[in-house]
C-alpha cells in the first residue's frame, strides 16, 4: 500500500502505537473518528477510509524535508545546523505588560501584535492554557487575546486543532505558531493542500518555537495536579543551567515550587527521541531563549523574507528592540541543533534497523545523511 493510500489505521499501527505521536493536531477535526481525549489521540470507531488526512499530513509519516523546503522556503534543503537563515539576533519586546506575560523576552507576541495591528493577518493560531493549565489550541484576534497565550506549559498541545477545525469557506489571514513538529505538519498541508480544508494559503505567516521536548499531558497533567493548586498557577519555567528544575509560580503559598528536571524525564514524550528539528525550520522566524547569558532575551532566526519585513516593522514601531547575537552563542545554538539531528537520526536507525529507513524524515541528501550518521 503506498503512503498516499494509508489512513487512520495505519496511522495508529505506524505512528501513535509505536509512540512517534507528537500531539501536533494534525490528524483531528475533519476526521469524525479520531478526538484528543486526556490528552491523546484516540479513535472512537472503526474507519471504513482507506486514504486519510490524518495520516497524510502527521508529521511523523514520510516526509519530503528537501520538497518542504523549497515550497515553503524557496531553496533545496541543505545541511546548516539551524536550516535556512538570513538573519539571526537577539530580540525582546519593549512592551512591559508583554515582557511580564512572555516565556523570556516577548518577542512572539509582540510580532504578533504587530502583525494584527497592520492587517498582515486577522487571526492567530496558538496555544492557550485552560483554568486547570491545560494547553489548547486557540485563535487570537487581539493583542489581550495574545496576551492569555503568552507562557509555556511544556505540554503537548495538539494546536493543530484548532487551524484544521477553521470553516473550508473561510478567507481570514493567519498567522501559526507551533513548535517544529507542528510546523512540519502545517508544511506538509501547505504542500499538498487537503481538499475539505481552509486554504493553506491563508497562512500568511509562521512562527516557530525552539523546542528540546514536550511533556505527555495524558500522565504528567495528573502528577502535576498533585504538586500545587492549578487554578493558582500563572507560570510554568525551566530556568537555565546551573538551575536543574522545573519552576512552578503560584499566586498562594510561596509562590514557587521547584521540581528536579530527573523528576520530571519520565514523563517526556518518548517521540521527542526521535525529532531531528529543534529549531523549527520550515518557519519564518524561529525563536527560542538566548540563554543563561543573556535573561530577559529572544533568540530569532529569520528564515524568510515576510520575516524580515516583519522584525524591521516592529523595530520602526519601537515594539521590538534587537542587537547582534554573540558569535559563542550563535556556535552553541548550531552545536546543539546539529547534535539533535545526529541523536535523532541514530535513534530511528536503532529503531528500524536499517540505514536507510530513516522512517518520516525523507529528501536529505546521501551525503548529508551519512554526515549525520557518522558514516
């Protein structure tokens, strides 16, 4: 059976029982089988389609790395470290209301907020979190409705959802922000686009966000319930090294609780093992922290040109200020994403078995795949 031919069934043989699943989203809303129920993916009745959406633009299926990137980027797909980039800075908002709600330097919703000011897009996809602090995809229209997704919950959030659950009709601007998975997934609708769906061609811009690994909602959601009173939470963090901990902030009590990150490993999603993208490269900014050096900033690579037109706007609007990423830095960021890709690799060869049975990650180069490889 050839890929374009498989559906839901495979895609549970292939995919979620053999723990790839990164909850991006992707294969729910227009499937009246599958739903996101505590967290993950579960199908409620036997599906008599043979080819499916849902298996088609999973991430975790074949994909064509080298076809993403020139559809969506305009090049072939080369062997950089952190993908296309053709600018990189350190960034962070000068909004002090976004600065006290962002992750680390607001960079994202002050693009963002940018972006809906100026009619660039009408509505955003993101994640929010719900009263018990779990991660939902969402649609922003405002920069106050931003401003509740700002934060990170570490969770997987199937934000995907929510762009596939978009009326087939509608002619809105989007804009996406996803983690790199989430962002394969999107490429790969953009690239083939589904028949009953909203035109992906509506997505006028994506951001993406650097990621190491997510948390499996489904098992860590309860522990986290046993910890501290969701209700009274209103940020999440892992500090960066020496800390080792996952940082809870509370309105009642202390005001933190600090869990050790080895307390926390056991519930990462084990398909993280097999992700190649830290850096989400088929976006067109990316960003992540600066570091430990650098609090309070942004990490951005500029990837396309709608993203550098986009930084420079809000830089003239005085809502983002920017400066040179240190050279140590931006070796440190390529050393760490390229030894991801090489981990990430050598995992699929050790579940396959097989060199070149790379299992979704399809289109490299031999060359380039050998270099990762070791060979």
């Amino acid at each position: 059976m050839s890929d374009d031919k498989k559906g839901v069934k495979e895609l549970f043989e292939e995919v979620i029982n053999q723990g790839l699943c990164t909850g991006c989203g992707a294969c729910i809303t227009r499937c009246p089988y599958t739903v996101v129920h505590e967290g993950r993916i579960v199908i409620l009745d036997k599906c008599i389609v043979n080819e499916g959406d849902c298996y088609k633009y999973c991430p975790r299926t074949y994909s064509d790395i080298n076809a993403m990137s020139e559809n969506i980027l305009g090049v072939p797909y080369g062997d950089e470290e952190v993908g296309l980039a053709l600018e990189v800075y350190m960034a962070r908002s000068k909004d002090p209301e976004i600065i006290k709600k962002g992750q680390d330097g607001g960079t994202i919703t002050t693009l963002l907020a940018v972006a809906l000011e100026e009619g660039m897009i009408d509505k955003v996809v993101c994640t929010k979190m719900d009263g018990n602090k779990v991660p939902r995809g969402y649609l922003a229209r405002s920069r106050e409705e931003l401003l509740q997704c700002s934060g990170s919950s570490y969770e997987a959030s199937f934000v995907l959802e929510a762009y596939r659950g978009i009326p087939k009709d509608s002619t809105e601007k989007l804009a996406v922000v996803g983690l790199g998975c989430q962002i394969e997934a999107l490429s790969k609708i953009k690239n083939d686009p589904p028949k009953n769906n909203v035109n992906p061609n509506d997505v006028k811009l994506t951001l993406g966000l650097f990621c190491g690994w997510a948390l499996l909602p489904n098992i860590f959601h309860p522990r986290l319930m046993e910890v501290c009173d969701l209700s009274q939470v209103y940020k999440f963090d892992i500090p960066h090294t020496p800390h080792y901990t996952f940082d809870i902030y509370t309105h009642i009590e202390n005001g933190k609780k600090s869990v050790s990150l080895d307390e926390i490993r056991p519930y990462i999603n084990p398909a993280c093992r097999f992700c190649w993208d830290m850096t989400a490269e088929f976006s067109d900014i990316s960003i992540g922290s600066a570091g430990s050096a650098f609090p309070g900033w942004n990490t951005a690579i500029i990837r396309s040109k709608k993203g550098v037109e986009l930084v420079k706007l809000a830089m003239a609007k005085g809502s983002l200020v920017t400066q040179v990423l240190p050279d140590e830095r931006l070796t440190h960021l390529k050393t760490v994403a390229f030894r991801r890709k090489k981990t990430a690799l050598r995992n699929i060869v050790e579940k396959t078995g097989n060199k070149r049975n790379l299992l979704y990650v399809g289109g490299l180069s031999e060359d380039f795949t050998d270099k990762l490889l070791g060979n």
